[in-house]
C-alpha cells in the first residue's frame, strides 16, 4: 500500500493526465487503482481541499462540463 502522501500524488496525476473524474464517480475504484487506502486519502482530501473523493470527482466532473 502506498503511503497517503504519494497516493495524493498519483490521484492528481489521474486527474491531471487521464481525466478519471470524466471516467469515473466511485472513489472506492480509484483508491484501488492507485492501492490506497481509502480512508486516509478522503482524510488528507478533506484537510487539504474541504471535499472528500467522492465531493472532489463529482466537483472535477461538473466544472468540466459547463466549462
């Protein structure tokens, strides 16, 4: 499992390069994509943004397209 901070990382970079967010709502897949525990990721996403994973793609999501 990698440490909370490198998943943070990798989650930016699927966000960033692959769009996971157009792909895809359920944070639990993309958790296990990037072997994080997922707990701790909704934790650090809370700290650092005030939306959990969920909040976060479905955010990315609707910015997206009424851009």
């Amino acid at each position: 499992m990698k440490t909370v901070e490198k998943a943070y990382k990798s989650l930016w970079k699927l966000i960033d390069k692959e769009q996971i967010h157009l792909h895809t709502l359920d944070f639990t897949s993309v958790c296990e994509r990037l072997h994080a525990n997922e707990a701790q990721l909704n934790a650090l996403l809370e700290e650092e943004l005030g939306y959990n994973g969920a909040e976060l793609l479905l955010s990315l999501r609707q910015r997206h397209f009424q851009s």
